[in-house]
C-alpha cells in the first residue's frame, strides 16, 4: 500500500534511529538534562542565530500547541488564529481543554491577514463591555498552514508589527517547517524566522523524527518555571534523551533541511503527475501538501492501491483529497502512483 495519506505514516529516518541505537547503552541523566539535550540545543541555538533562546523538547505536536498556548496566556485571555488554523480545527479541542479560547478571524487559503488581525483587536478594545469577554492575548500561526501555504516574509512580518503594536507574543507553528523552509516559495530563512516571532516549534515527528518537536523562545524568555509547566501537560519526557538524540541528529551535517528537500523534491512531481492525469485542484500550493477535487469513484478505486486522505466533500460526486509526501517518499513511490491513476 502506498502511503501518501499525511507525513508521519513512517518511523525515523535512518540517520536519526541509527543514533538512538549508538547512544542506547549510554546511562544519562532525565528529563531533558542529559548531554545529547543540551548539544542539541546549542545546535538549534546555532542555526537559528539565537545564542540566548530558551529551547525545549516537547513529545509531540498537540501538547506543543496546547502547552506554549497555556504559558504565553493569562487565565482570562485566549489565542487568535485563523478559523482555518490548525488550533481551530484539528487539535479536538485541546486549547479550550486547557481553559483557554480559540479567537477566530478570517482565513485565506489557510493565512490571516494582518489588517484582520489589528482589525480584530481594536473592535474588541472599542467595546465598552470587553472587561466581560475573552481578551486576545497571543497570535497562533502555523508554517507551513494547514492548508500546505506559506506565509511570505512581508506576511509574517506585518503579523508580527501588531503583536509588537498591541504587546501579545506571536506563537508559530512549526510542525511542518522542514518542508516550508525547502520550497522554493519561501522567503524566510531559520534565523529570519526567529527575529519574526517571540516563539516557535521545529517539527520533528513529521520531519523525520519518532516523535517530539523543539519549542524555541527567541523573541521573549520563556516563562517563569517552564519545565514544571511542560511536565503539567503530559509534554515532558522522562527519558528526555530520546528527543535530544533525535535532534542533536537533525540538526548535525544539515539532516533537517536535507528531508525538507526531499518531500518537496517529491511533491513537485507528484504535483506534475496530477495535472498530467487531469485532476482539478483544490488548492495547489508549494509545499508537501497538494489538494485534490477527485471523483468519488476515482477516491474509491486509488484507495484500494494508496492511502489518501479524506479533507472535505467538495460535491455529491466530488471530494476533496489531501496527497502528502515526507522525508520517506521516493520517486519510485510516485511512479508506482502514477501508474495507478
């Protein structure tokens, strides 16, 4: 069965599990402060040109989310994202079980728009009642969105002046990073990004890791007592090492930009394969994420040979599907795809 369905259908890259295998018999320290922990933040440090970031290895993305979430936001405040964003739609309610509210605007092809936002806000201080209603206290974007677009830097940029203008921290959603750093659309670099919100996660479980995503206070110092917070939310591992193995291998010799360019290399031509079959698109973006309009029976017979993902009735006929690929998809992958559209 081929596997185009999302981007975390394989375990580790080879890199990666080769070293949990080297360091397996090494006795170290837990919860996040044995040797390999701290290389790899220093080596995350390195990269995104922020000698000062508070980094911390959560197990996955949800509890990413719901934990930076929770610390940047007072009890009375909730967090503003897209009605499209990941947070919004697809964490069942994982924010609002943590007590806080997820304050949505406006959607475009997955991004906000940063006159929405200031927009957003301003009305809400502009009533006379807001003391009774839930403040907008941090800004949730993810990169790339869920719907596989990419912010530009001028997007993310403007985003950012009104956090800075209205004093909230920008959260940013990395759990496919990888793959929006490597397109050829994107315009924002690591360390960019880091100067461009005050915190963001690097994705590992969908970029090549087992599990576990680096969460980076650039912008701002992490809040008062992370870890105790961190562990309140299941998000803390006591085998902390396991993340820290996985990370210090992602991020020596360029690994992690290398698996970016490999899903990219191989949405590119999956993309090229769907249009030489004729599919409509739903949403074609440059990332590894391609939305198809596919013909139900069309849906039927491609899952009998490949997993795709279900994304939303388009018609009575039609559906909307999501092909994905990873660090693990190869080209013979998508020839054996192509041979069965």
């Amino acid at each position: 069965m081929l596997a185009f369905n999302n981007d975390y259908s394989h375990g580790a890259h080879p890199a990666v599990l080769q070293a949990l295998v080297d360091t397996n018999m090494e006795p170290q320290s837990g919860y996040g402060t044995d040797a390999h922990t701290e290389r790899a933040k220093q080596l995350i440090r390195e990269v995104c040109q922020a000698p000062d970031a508070d980094v911390f290895f959560l197990v996955g993305g949800t509890q990413a989310n719901a934990t930076v979430i929770d610390m940047l936001l007072a009890p009375y405040e909730g967090v503003v994202a897209a009605e499209t964003g990941h947070v919004a739609c697809h964490e069942a309610g994982a924010i609002e079980f943590g007590g806080h509210k997820v304050l949505t605007i406006p959607g475009y092809e997955g991004k906000m728009h940063a006159e929405d936002l200031e927009n957003y806000i301003q009305v809400f201080y502009e009533n006379e009642s807001y003391e009774h209603a839930v403040f907008p206290g941090a800004v949730y974007v993810s990169l790339s969105t869920e719907y596989g677009t990419l912010y530009s830097k001028a997007e993310l940029a403007a985003i950012h002046a009104v956090c800075q203008k209205r004093e909230i921290p920008l959260f940013v959603d990395g759990a496919r990073l990888a793959y929006a750093l490597a397109a050829d659309e994107c315009d924002i670099t690591l360390p960019e990004l880091a100067q461009l919100c005050d915190v963001f996660y690097i994705g590992g479980t969908k970029c090549g890791a087992l599990c576990g995503e680096a969460v980076v206070f650039c912008g701002m110092r992490a809040p008062a007592h992370p870890i105790p917070r961190i562990k309140q939310h299941g998000a803390l591992l006591a085998k902390g090492r396991l993340t820290g193995v996985q990370f210090e291998a992602l991020f020596t010799d360029g690994l992690y930009f290398e698996i970016g360019h490999q899903a990219i290399e191989t949405a590119q031509a999956l993309r090229r394969v769907l249009h030489e079959r004729g599919y409509q698109f739903f949403l074609e973006t440059p990332t590894n994420q391609q939305f198809v309009i596919l013909p139900n029976e069309d849906m039927a017979r491609i899952r009998e040979h490949a997993s795709i993902e279900y994304w939303e009735k388009y018609d009575d006929t039609h559906t909307v599907v999501r092909f994905c690929t990873s660090w693990a998809t190869t080209q013979e992958d998508i020839d054996a795809l192509a041979a069965v559209l």
